[in-house]
C-alpha cells in the first residue's frame, strides 16, 4: 500500500500514542514501518469500526472507545490510518 505524505506526517508526530519510544524518525522510515506492520487507511468512522469488528475482539467497545483506540490516528481530511502496534 502507499502512504501518502499526510498519513506519514501524523504517523510521525503522534506514534506515541501507540509506541513507547519512536519507531521511525523521518517520513521514509514511517513509510516502511506503516508497510511491514500492514497499516491500513480507512475512508471514514464506519470503516474503521467495520475493520475492528472484522479483525479484532471489540466486545464491550463502544464506537467511540474504537475511534479513541491508540491503534487509531485520525487524519486531518477525515480519513484514519489504522496501525496495529
């Protein structure tokens, strides 16, 4: 998948919310983490709760506990970069 620019900036600045230390430095290094760890981007907030549902045990959760996850990076045009630490 290719991460454009955007997802790669916030990446960077708010990686720790997910990581204790920072995992990558520069936008080429967030670019190949964001590719080994299978990072996706989602379109808007039902994609993001469909992609928990599908992928994760959610029970309990409520829609908004799933969009506050640190595993979720809200991307300034509406869109989520999901990375699974």
């Amino acid at each position: 998948m290719q991460y454009d620019k955007v997802c790669l900036e916030v990446f960077l600045e708010k990686q720790s919310q997910l990581f204790d230390e920072p995992v990558a430095e520069n936008l080429e290094e967030a670019d190949a983490f964001l590719e080994d760890s299978m990072a996706v981007v989602k379109k808007d907030m039902k994609e993001v709760i469909k992609y928990f549902k599908d992928n994760m045990d959610i029970t309990g959760m409520s829609d908004e506990e799933i969009l506050e996850a640190s595993e979720v990076f809200p991307l300034p045009d509406g869109r989520f970069l999901i990375v699974e630490g």
